[in-house]
C-alpha cells in the first residue's frame, strides 16, 4: 500500500513535470542585459555569477541547517559585510589573485556536508569573511559600470536569497531532507576542489 | 457463494486492470515527454556558457562511469541508511579529489583497469549483499572514485569555463547516484531484492567486458 502511494505521488510528481516542459521556451538569440539601470545590474551580476551565488546559496544552507539565530545573523551580516568589502573594492586597486570562489565552494559545501557545529561567533567571522572578500571583488568587477548603486542591488538580493534559503532550510524536519541539503553540501564542495585544480592547471 | 474459479477470474480481472492503468499512465507520460517544445537556437553553442552543458552530459557519455554511478546508488539503497546517503557524499568528494590529482598533474597508475576494477567490484558487491563496515563501503568507494575522477573529471574543452564544466559534471554524477538509489528502492519489494542482486550481476559481468578493453 504504501509503495503504491509512493508510486502514484511519483507519478503525480512525473506529470507535473512533464507538464511544466511543454511551457514554450524563448529563444536566445542574444546576450541577456537588463537595461534597467545600476541597481539591476548589480541583482543581474549576482544572480548570474556562479562564483558569488553558490556561496551564498551554501553560506544560507548552512545558517538554516544551524538553526533560526544564525539564520537571522547571516540574513543581516552578509549583505553588510558584502556592501562594506564592495566599498572597498570600488576605491582600491586590483586585489592579490587568490583562488577566492574555490576556496569559497570548498569551506562552505564541506560546511554544510559535515553539518559542522559551529558557535555563533565563529560562524559570524565565517559571515563576514565571506561577504567581505566576495564584495570587494564585486566593487572591483563594479567599479566602471554600476558602482555603488550596483551593490545596493546585490546587497537587496542577497537579503532575500538568504532570508529564503535559510528559512526553507530550518523549516526542514524531515531526516531526509537534511540529508538532501548535506549532499547539496558535498557537490558544491566538490566543485570547489575542481575549480581548484583547473586554476592550478591554467597557471601550471 | 462463489467459486474458487469466480475469484480467480476477478483477481485477474482486478490486476489487469491495474496493469492497464499503470501501462496508460506510462504511455501518456512517454507522449507528454515527446511533445516537450525545444528551444531554437540561432547560434551554435559555444564558449563559457557550453561548459556546463559538456559537463553535464560527460559522465553520461560513457557506460563505465554511468555502470559506476548507478551501483554506487544501488549498493547504497540496499545498505540503507546511513550508507544510503554517505556512499553518495563520499564518492562526489573523492571523484573531485582524482580529477584535482589530474589536473595538477600526479599520475594514477592503471585508471582504466581501476574503473573497470570497479564495475566488477560494485557489482559483486550488490550481488552479493555485502555489508561491510561502513567505513569499509566508504573506503572502497572513495577509492574507485580517484579513478573515475581522474579520467573523466579532466576532459574540457577548450575554451569553455572550468568551473561550470566542474558543476555540470558533479551534478551529473549526483543525478546518477540518485537513479541508482531510486532504482534500489525496489529492494523493498520481495522479487526487487533478486531484481537488484541480477543488476549487480550485470553490473559485474559488464566490468569484466571493461576489464578486457583495459587490457587489449
């Protein structure tokens, strides 16, 4: 009986889906630009950026798999400290090449796949050590086109992924779906180390 | 009062019905697929954009990687929990570690003999039902994962993006797990649990045959 649940929710499932395929696709002819102005320019850039997204998808995971008081520090401090390196980022010149988004995959999926306990404290230095280096290479990226007002639209879109992926997160009670999130955890993980190994080679 | 026969004719009556319905289901849900619109393309796919895409479809490109994955999931399912999940975690993590060793340059001896190795290995596992310690079922599929990492995780194109290429490719092989774990939910049923030990058996047979490629 209740494999025949299982099947029939499946095939709810399937159809759905199937459904949702048949939406007629646009097609691309051309590069996507929003035209909308700095501050969508700035959304545009984080949200198309998979160096700066998948962090931030993996820091917010990881604050809801913590619970609803790192959830709420992450939802105010990293779209600050984002803003404040992304200040920097706009007056400074250049920034050492470090490996950052590798790096950035790396710490954070392995954070969320070992589901590490971390204090608040130290997973406020995680927020602001992330936000603050991925901003001020946002303020570099930013600094001929959208400028300040290019981090005000990030900062913006940051607040809402964090405030939605880490509230989904902590909703979750079921075991399998904290299960699902760590293994989220150790692809991006994954990632990073690859993205690693490509640096390594493009500079070897 | 009806007869032995009345019933056997109503319960053939009642499962042909069910198979009927499960049989229009599956055909419909074959037609929705086919009528899935595609997008027109004006240009011919390229740059950095495409590497997600080769990614993606790279560890489905081969039937050695692809026979991996989906025992990886399979034996995982018929250890249950946690191997169910930690086999799936270990072998993404340590494929990303082969492909690293790849890309800096350390060589692996014998990776195609290690792949086929695994395929037999896996395979045997699950026809088997072997239950190993879990450290052991991670051990062993952490090790097999260098290999296919090591061979598969290194092959982009040139000029597309490396990090998009990277998350194709892990995603792929994250979705592949997930078939095999899928597909080992039937070792719940009574008849799944010899349906996956003839899988596993397949699975072996076709790394022997990978075996002999290593070799010749």
């Amino acid at each position: 009986m209740k494999i025949n649940n299982y099947l029939n929710s499946l095939y709810k499932s399937l159809i759905a889906i199937f459904g949702l395929l048949l939406w007629p696709s646009q097609a691309d002819a051309h590069l996507v630009t929003t035209g909308l102005g700095p501050v969508y320019d700035g959304i545009g850039h984080l949200v198309l950026t998979p160096e700066d997204l998948v962090p931030v998808l993996a820091l917010s995971l990881f604050a809801g798999m913590r619970g609803a008081e790192p959830g709420r520090r992450a939802l105010f401090i990293l779209p600050l400290a984002w803003f404040v390196g992304g200040l920097l980022g706009l007056v400074i010149e250049g920034l050492p090449d470090i490996p950052v988004a590798a790096v950035s995959f790396f710490i954070l999926g392995a954070l969320v796949a070992a589901d590490l306990k971390l204090s608040n404290k130290v997973f406020t230095v995680v927020v602001i050590v992330v936000g603050g280096i991925h901003g001020a290479l946002n303020g570099v990226a930013l600094k001929e086109s959208a400028g300040v007002l290019g981090l005000v639209g990030i900062m913006v879109t940051l607040f809402v992924l964090v405030a939605l992926v880490s509230a989904f997160t902590v909703s979750l009670k079921k075991a399998w779906a904290k299960i699902i999130v760590r293994v989220a955890g150790s692809w991006v993980a994954a990632m990073g180390m690859l993205m690693a190994g490509w640096l390594f080679r493009s500079q070897g | 009062m009806r007869n032995d026969k009345d019933l056997r004719n109503q319960g053939f009556k009642d499962f042909s019905e069910t198979i009927g319905t499960r049989l229009s289901k599956i055909v419909l849900t074959i037609m929705l697929s086919l009528a899935w619109t595609q997008a027109a393309w004006a240009h011919v796919e390229g740059g950095q954009a495409a590497g997600f895409l080769t990614g993606l479809q790279h560890p489905w490109s081969g039937l050695d990687h692809v026979l991996a994955m989906i025992a990886v999931g399979l034996w995982g399912a018929q250890l249950g929990s946690p191997a169910l999940w930690m086999l799936p975690i270990a072998f993404p993590m340590m494929m990303a570690v082969g492909a690293m060793m790849g890309l800096v340059g350390i060589p692996v001896p014998g990776v195609e003999i290690g792949i086929a190795l695994s395929a037999i290995v896996l395979g045997a596992m699950i026809l088997a039902e072997a239950r190993p310690k879990l450290a052991i079922a991670i051990a062993v599929v952490g090790i097999f994962a260098i290999f296919h990492g090591h061979a598969h995780g290194t092959e982009l194109p040139e000029g597309q993006s490396g990090l998009l290429y990277s998350m194709g490719f892990v995603i792929a092989t994250g979705c592949l797990h997930g078939v095999g774990i899928a597909l080992g939910l039937v070792h719940r049923l009574p008849a799944g649990k010899m349906a996956l030990r003839l899988a596993g058996s397949f699975i072996a047979v076709m790394g022997v045959v990978f075996l002999w490629g290593a070799f010749v």
